[in-house]
C-alpha cells in the first residue's frame, strides 16, 4: 500500500503530521484519512465491478451475433 516506504520515511511523516496538526487533532485526522482511504476503496471496488460487468456483457452480445450469422448461414445452405 505505501510503495516504497519505509518505517524511517513513515516516522519523519509523522512527526510532520504532528508539528502541523498538533497531538490533540492528530487522532481526529487520522479517522478522517481512513474514512477517505475506505470510500475511494468502496469507489474504486464498484467502478472496477461495473467494468467487469460490461465487458461480461459486451462478451455476451459478440457471442449472440457470431451464433446468429452461423444460424443464419446454416439455414441458407
């Protein structure tokens, strides 16, 4: 999730985050910033859904023409 970050990289991270934010608000915009990183993931998880569940779709309609111009053409000849 964090790349290449590692646990010095991470500390200097919060200890910025504590300057800035002070201790008493650090917790508060924690939750915060886990309640956005949880939305974007729900986001993320339905938008990737919806695509799967098109190109599922798109499958589906390819797959009907090819039998309709096959039982078209059998029942020509």
């Amino acid at each position: 999730m964090f790349g290449n970050l590692g646990f010095p990289e991470l500390l200097i991270i919060l200890i910025i985050a504590l300057l800035i934010f002070g201790p008493k608000k650090l917790p508060e915009v924690g939750r915060n910033i886990g309640r956005a990183i949880k939305e974007f993931r729900r986001a993320s998880d339905e938008l990737r859904e919806k695509i799967e569940d098109e190109i599922r779709a798109e499958d589906l309609r390819n797959l009907q023409e090819e039998l309709r111009k096959d039982v078209t053409k059998n029942g020509e000849g």
